[in-house]
C-alpha cells in the first residue's frame, strides 16, 4: 500500500549548503521530519552545484519518513551567472544592463529543458530569452 502524503513543502536553498537554519529547519521542523537527515543528503545530492539556488519539492509521509526532488535552478539564476551579475535591472523595459547570446541561452536550455513546459527546444529558449530581455539583458547572436 501507498504510504500517504500529509505536506508537500516548497524550498529554494543554495545547493550544497543546506543547514537547519531558517528557511529549512522550521519548514520541516513543523512536520516533525529529520532535519539533519535531509540536510546531509541534498548536499551529497548537490554536490558539485555550489553557488546555485536549487528548488527542492519535499514530500512528507505520515510516518515522518521523507522523500525530495530537486529541480534546475531558476532560469533568472542561470541567466544571471551567464552574465556575471549580481541583479537584474530594475527597469527592465529602459535600460539595457548586459547581453547574452544565443549559445548561451541554448546551454541554459539544455540545463532547464526536464522542467520547463515545452518539448520543443525552439520554444524554450524563446522562453529564455523573454526571461532575458525582461531581466534588462539583451539578446545577440
């Protein structure tokens, strides 16, 4: 028999640095889940990763037993370190702060591919671009 799912808890943590501290710790600590367990095994999980912020879907089961999926980093992130930037521009629309070509934005997309809701390549890096283009990043060739 299926065991039964009581919480799903969103997370965006720095990949290989999780530690019981705010956001993690009182996330699972709620659910009564083994903190230190899971810390240990995302960071085996996303090792070679540092610098990244990565999402992380925990399942919680009623026996306090969990399970996790750790998604790609969100494609602004990925973007951002492309460009080396530390932020995006705060009017997008009027000011150009940096470029990015189209072979990078297509290694994002080889990174994004699993989570983004399109099967065909073309349509994702036309995501990856607008994601770009309203950062305040300007697409090249």
């Amino acid at each position: 028999m299926a065991k039964k799912v009581v919480a799903q808890i969103k997370l965006y943590v720095s990949a290989g640095q999780a530690n019981p501290a705010p956001p993690v710790g009182p996330a699972l600590g709620q659910h009564g889940v083994n903190i230190m367990q899971f810390c240990k095994s995302f960071n085996e999980q996303t090792k070679g990763k540092e610098g990244l912020i990565v999402p992380v879907i925990i399942s919680v089961y009623e026996d306090k037993k969990f399970d996790f999926i750790i998604k790609s980093p969100p494609s602004s992130v990925l973007i951002k370190r492309a460009c080396n930037l530390a932020k995006a521009s705060g009017t997008a629309g009027k000011e150009k702060i940096a470029t990015i070509t189209k072979k990078q934005i297509k290694e994002i997309v080889k990174q994004k591919m699993q989570d983004l809701n399109t099967p065909d390549e073309a349509t994702a890096e036309k995501i990856i671009a607008g994601t770009a283009r309203s950062m305040g990043i300007e697409v090249v060739e």
